[in-house]
C-alpha cells in the first residue's frame, strides 16, 4: 500500500526556529515530528512512501534517508514551485495505482492508519478525512456528518458563528486516484480549501472518521512544548534514584548525567548527554542532546534544544530556547524565543520576547 506525505511548508509560525531547520524536523520527545508519522504508517501496512519537500529539502532527505530503518521504500518529490497540498499529491500521480493515503509531515500523527483505511474501504467512497475533535474550530476546517457518517458540508476557518462542529479536519486522507483528476495542473490547489468543497458540488461522496490515537498540531512553539508533553506522558515511566527528586513520567536517553540534588518534574523528556548540575530543576520540560543546566537553574514549562547551556540559577519559563544559546548565570526568560546561536547576558529580564539573528 502507498502513501504520499506532504513535508514542504516552511513553518513561519514557529520562526526563528525553523530558519535553519524544516519544520517537520522539530523535535517532539527526542524524535523529529516526521517519524511519529511515518513509523505509524509503516506499522499500518505502507511502506511504500513519497515525501513531498520544498523548504530546506537537503536537510530533511539526509535526516530521513531511502526509508530502510524504516522497512520501507521512501522516494521524494521536490516542489520547485509549491503547488497547495492538492496539487503537490498530482504532482506525483503516476506513483498512485490505487487507494492511497495523504499525511502532513508536519503534525504530530502517531495514528492507526490501518483501521482509517479500512473504514474506506468498507464505505465505498472516494474520500475519507480524517477527523478529531478541537476546541477552537476557527483554528481549522470543520466537517458536518450525517448518520451514516458521509460529510453534508464542509467550512475552512470558520468565523466563531460560523462554526457548526468541532470535528476538525486532521490533514489526514483516504483517497481514491480518481480524485486527483479534479485537480487542475496549472494552479495552486489545496484539499481542504479547494479540492473538498468542489467535490462536495459535484455529489462526490466523502465521509470522515475519528481518529484512533494521538494527534496534535505543532504550529506554534506552545504546541510544541504541548505534544512533547503528551508523548512523555504516553511513554515516560517513574524515575527513582537516590539523591533526585523525580515526580511523574520520565524519558531519560543515554549518558544523561544527573548530580545528586536535581529535581525532575514530569512530564520531562532529556536527551543524550544532557547534563543537570546540582539545584537544577527541570519541571514539565524537554532537554535536547548536551543541553546543560547549571547548578541552580530552572527550566519550566519549557523547550531547549541541542547544546544550549542554561547558566547557574537561571531560569527558562514557557520558552522555547534553539540550538548552541548561552543564557548566562541569573537571567529570566519567559514566554519568549531565543533563536540559533545567541547569549543572552547575565542578569538578563526577557518576556514575550523573541531574539535571533536577522536572516
């Protein structure tokens, strides 16, 4: 069975961090956003997999690779000009045959695809969206079901009097090739802005189902931190060492090194080689590889990344700090982003703050 993956969009709402790093890339819990997908479709029975790309396209086939740590076959399809989401599955029609299944690359899908296939296939129809339900509906496109759970009607960011469901659209479909015969090749072409609602004109049948397991957007840095979170819940497990104090679900990874004294808070994830001093306090928090606390500093509802030290008695509340940062001893950053590669003085106060180096 075949799937195509959509991962060419630049993820301006997560900027500064990813101007150097594609979204579907972003970490969630120690694994690039990417992975969470593509290993769920392979466990449902594709393994056969075009990933389309655009945006820092180099930098995402060398992290993905042919697909053999997956047990599957993995081609790419480069988007010199985007065409929508639609128009990019067109683009590689000649590899579809039969039913197929389209995923964004950039959300946190860790799905059974198997059971959404199946509920296709027994339905009859030439599309399945897949569904989950969201609290703000103006955020996504919403779907109308009747009875038999076909889609009556279909609205994209909906106005909050507009919204007449929180059954959201999950980027996620079972699709017929037939369908890609409704996409013009000259135009950019979206499936939920465009494609859905043509086909609903044309009496074609649609029908949409809940997903089964974890889904989530990773957006905005929040959502990030968000799904992190729930991955660690999900996952994690009680840590118990003499001289820590650990409460809740715990990833730790290879050679993290822990001094007695350290306060673990979970949900926490701390990759490879992270490094917490004595005092340091890592509460609802993710550590990436040879990311550093110092004695005494505090990350809090908070993300750092690869190699970022956090000085003595510093402190990291509802951030997110990228890769190779300084935050020297006794500053306080809150709400804020801290791109690539910046210091950020001792002493320092930042809220709603976003530092980085221009592009």
């Amino acid at each position: 069975m075949k799937a195509v993956v959509l991962a060419g969009g630049e993820g301006t709402r997560l900027q500064p961090l990813t101007y150097k790093r594609p979204k579907p890339l972003m970490p969630v819990a120690g694994r690039p956003c990417i992975d969470y997908v593509l290993r769920s479709l392979v466990s449902s029975g594709f393994h056969e997999i075009v990933v389309t790309t655009a945006y820092l396209s180099d930098t995402l086939i060398r992290s993905i690779g042919d697909g053999l740590d997956y047990n599957a076959s993995i081609l790419y399809s480069f988007e010199e000009n985007p065409a929508g989401t639609a128009g990019a599955v067109r683009r590689v029609g000649d590899f579809i045959d039969d039913t197929f299944i389209v995923a964004m690359g950039d959300l946190l899908a860790d799905v059974d695809f198997k059971g959404l296939y199946e509920f296709h296939k027994r339905k009859g129809g030439a599309v399945t969206i897949a569904l989950t339900e969201v609290d703000d509906p103006t955020q996504y496109g919403i779907v109308g079901l009747d009875a038999d759970g076909r889609i009556a009607k279909f609205k994209e960011k909906p106005t909050k009097e507009e919204a007449f469901s929180r059954l959201a659209n999950a980027g996620i479909y079972v699709l017929e090739p037939e369908v890609l015969d409704f996409v013009p090749s000259d135009q950019k072409f979206d499936f939920a802005k465009d494609l859905f609602p043509k086909l609903l004109s044309k009496g074609v049948v649609l029908f949409g189902q809940r997903l089964t397991g974890v889904w989530m957007d990773i957006g905005r840095p929040h959502d990030l931190w968000k799904a992190s979170m729930e991955v660690v819940r999900r996952e994690g497990r009680p840590f118990r060492r003499a001289g820590i104090v650990s409460e809740g679900p715990v990833i730790l990874e290879a050679d993290v090194a822990l001094e007695d004294g350290v306060t673990l808070l979970g949900p926490c994830y701390l990759g490879p080689a992270v490094a917490v001093n004595r005092g340091g306090v890592v509460d609802n928090a993710c550590l990436y590889e040879s990311a550093r606390l110092e004695g005494g500093a505090v990350v809090r509802n908070s993300i750092v990344l690869e190699g970022s030290v956090v000085g003595p008695h510093a402190e990291i509340v509802d951030s997110v700090v990228s890769r190779n940062c300084v935050v020297e001893a006794g500053a306080r950053i809150a709400s804020s982003i801290i791109g690539e590669d910046m210091t950020i003085r001792a002493g320092s106060r930042l809220e709603n703050a976003t530092v980085s180096l221009p592009q």
